[in-house]
C-alpha cells in the first residue's frame, strides 16, 4: 500500500509527528490516573516514576516538532513512502502518508490487537 512514492511537504510530515506524539502524551498522562492504586504498593513505585518520566518526554518531544513544523521552509517536500510502509500499525502509516482516517470503531468496542 506505501511501496510507492508518496511526497508530502516537510511541515506536513512534522506536524504529524508532533500529533501523534502529543496523542501518545495524553495517553500516557491518562494512565497517571491510576496513582493511587499504584502508590498503596511501593514496589511499583520506581515504574510509576518512569511512566510519569514518558508522558513528559513525549510532552517535550511534541512541542519541538511543533516548533520545527512551524519552521520548516515550505517549499521542501519528503518522499515518505518508504518510512510509512515500515509502520506496523496501518493507522499511524495512513497518518503519515496523509491519508483520512478509517472510521473509528463503535463506542464500547475494545480493540486489542491489530487495527
């Protein structure tokens, strides 16, 4: 589906980046809500510092591809065939080639593996 060469504006290729890193963060920030249980057992601790330490990287890792989205000079373009044909999940491949989104899954339907 992404053999072929599929050229996108370089801004365009960062500010997916910095969406889909910024998607990342709020999961990881949703996962926090889970503090309480986790601090009621102090072996989990140490993990749960780390999982904190991931929502701020990625926080940080999303405002510098804004930055460089916004930067970025507007007449260069990326082939990102290649890059996405690499991607295992077939969403975030079709993100990045720039591709709409697939309908989303029915309220209440868990996906666990797969997309």
């Amino acid at each position: 589906m992404y053999d072929a060469e599929i050229t996108r504006p370089l801004a365009q290729v960062l500010r997916a980046a910095a969406t889909e890193l910024a998607e990342l963060a709020a999961v990881a920030d949703h996962l926090e809500g889970l503090t309480p249980a986790i601090v009621r057992d102090a072996s989990l601790a140490e993990r749960w510092q780390l999982a904190d330490l991931l929502t701020q990287r990625l926080a940080g890792l999303t405002s510098l591809f804004d930055a460089l989205a916004a930067s970025a000079p507007r007449d260069v373009a990326l082939d990102v065939g290649g890059a996405v044909g690499a991607l295992k999940l077939s969403e975030q491949a079709r993100r990045f080639a720039g591709f709409a989104p697939v309908a989303a899954a029915a309220s209440g339907e868990v996906l666990l593996f797969g997309d």
